[in-house]
C-alpha cells in the first residue's frame, strides 16, 4: 500500500494488527483511477470558495480539506475490508465553472468503477459539481439528493455573478427533473421567494422544527419514500445547519440551529445505512474561524458514520 501525504494523514499508532488500525493507516494516495476497485471508498478535497465569495458569505472554506482529513485521520478502523483512496485536492479558482467541472470529472471516474465518492469542501457549490459527476456516471438513472442544511440553496444566479454556492439546487432542477429532500430548513433562513421554488421544482423538504425524537416515524417515511423512488442517492450536509455551539466556523452562523442529538442520528444513520447511497460530502467549514477545531471535528464525525456503516 502507498500511504498517502503522511504530513497530513498521521495519528495516534497502536500496532500494526488489522485490529489495532486507525484511518490514517488505511489510507492510500492514488492518481490512477484504474486503481479503484468496487465498495472503495474515494477521496476528493474541494479546496474551494469562490463560490462563498459570490454568495457574499465568510470565505476560508477552501483551507478545510486538509483540516478534515487531520480531525479523521484517528478514528478507528471496524471494517476488515475497509480501503480509503486520497486522489487529493481540486484547487481554489476564480473559475469556479471549471473547478466544479474538474470535480465531477474525477468523481465520476471513481463512481463509474463502483468506488463510493467521499468530498471534503470547501463551499457549498460541491453540492453541483459532485452531483454533476454522479449524473456523470449514472447516466440515465434517477438520482435523489438529500441535502442536510440549513438553506435550501436553490437561488438563481444573479447577473453578472453567476452560479455561487447558494445556487446548486437551482442549476440542478435546470437539468431536468430534481428528487429532493432537504432536511434542517429554517424558517428565518429561507424568503419566502425560496420556499416557493422548492415548491415550483418539487424539492421536498423537513424544517428544523419538525427534528424531534417523537417525529422520528415521519422523518423515516419521507426518507424512505425518496430512497425507494430513485436508483441512487447522494448526500450533502452544509455544516452551516447545525447550532453555532456545535458548529461555529461556517459562513452563515445558526444560533438555532440543530444538534447532532439521538433523533439526529437515528434518521442520519437511517440514510447511510442504505444500500442505494454512492456519494456524500460536507461543506461550509471554515477553519480560520474554528476555536479548538470544534467544526472541523464535526465533520469528520459525520463523515466517519458512513465509513463504519
């Protein structure tokens, strides 16, 4: 095995038994895509923010794909046949159109030989560029998005602007017909102009009010009925839909946001445990703004429940 960038994928060593691994030495780099084999699990970091800057957000996002990779590197390894392929970065550009097109590109790649696609952003534009290369690979297949935010990211580009990353869900629906569940919603986050087109294109939706233990029944179905009408899923979780206590280092702060509570992870180990998931990422973090690494370490927690699933 080539390990990958040990400045980077490095932690806490107990031995070199399979039952004494952790992450970082399960961890290969990879520039050959011919060397992924099915059920791998492929890493892509998308260090970049333009699409924060057009959004008028907090930029710094472009710095967190290393940060993430560090804050998992230590978890451990409870999967014999677990296997992480770092193909690195796709770096920062004033492009941003080429950058998402470089992305889906090398998603794609990965996907196509039955690699499970893992991106670390970067900002929320990821959300139209890995679904661009999940389309990519599943040419013709019905693909369901859910995302897990606190926006539904669905704006039009604004003239002279372009595509940010608030605008993802919009350009998607553009496509053609958008399956869609958007989970963490908040009220005071959304015009009522974005409420009424996720309403135009179909983009269903569970508000941050509706996350409640005795809900969990309700949350299950909606999941499920998304899951059961399409051929693949992908999932994408902006950090920004969790409590500033929890997450503070995102671009646009929720002081009530939701927490990473048991009803959470009831209904988020529920999507990952399905066997139709082939794609995930995280974005919105910003480790420049992130006191002891805390949002950082958030995300890699989320990342890491799907790599022991």
């Amino acid at each position: 095995m080539n390990r990958a960038n040990n400045s980077i994928w490095q932690g806490r060593f107990d031995g070199d038994s399979p039952l004494q691994h952790r992450i970082w030495q399960r961890v290969s780099h990879h520039e050959n895509y011919s060397d992924i084999s099915p059920k791998d699990f492929v890493l892509h970091g998308f260090a970049v923010e333009e699409g924060v800057r057009r959004n008028k957000g907090r930029v710094g996002a472009a710095a967190a794909p290393e940060i993430i990779r560090k804050n998992m590197a230590n978890f451990p390894v409870v999967k014999p046949e677990f296997t992480l392929k770092d193909f690195g970065d796709v770096s920062d550009s004033s492009a941003l159109e080429t950058v998402q097109a470089e992305l889906a590109e090398r998603t794609a790649a990965g996907l196509v030989r039955g690699g499970r696609s893992l991106v670390l952003g970067g900002g929320h534009e990821v959300t139209y560029a890995h679904y661009s290369g999940i389309k990519k690979a599943f040419h013709g297949k019905k693909i369901g998005i859910i995302n897990i935010d606190a926006h539904f990211d669905n704006r039009e580009p604004e003239e002279g602007i372009g595509a940010s990353s608030g605008t993802g869900f919009w350009q998607i629906a553009q496509e053609g017909t958008i399956h869609s569940l958007h989970i963490g919603i908040q009220r005071n986050s959304n015009t009522l102009k974005l409420f009424d087109t996720a309403h135009k294109y179909g983009m269903k939706y569970i508000t941050a009010d509706e996350i409640f233990f005795e809900n969990l029944p309700g949350i299950y179905e909606r999941i499920d009925e998304l899951a059961e009408s399409v051929d693949v899923l992908y999932l994408t979780i902006c950090m920004d839909v969790f409590n500033a206590a929890i997450a503070p280092a995102v671009s646009a702060l929720a002081y009530n946001g939701i927490f990473t509570d048991p009803a959470f992870m009831h209904f988020y180990r529920h999507i990952l445990q399905s066997e139709k998931l082939v794609a995930m990422d995280v974005a919105e973090v910003n480790p420049g703004l992130d006191p002891d690494q805390r949002t950082a370490r958030l995300a890699a927690s989320l990342l890491n429940e799907w790599l022991m699933i």
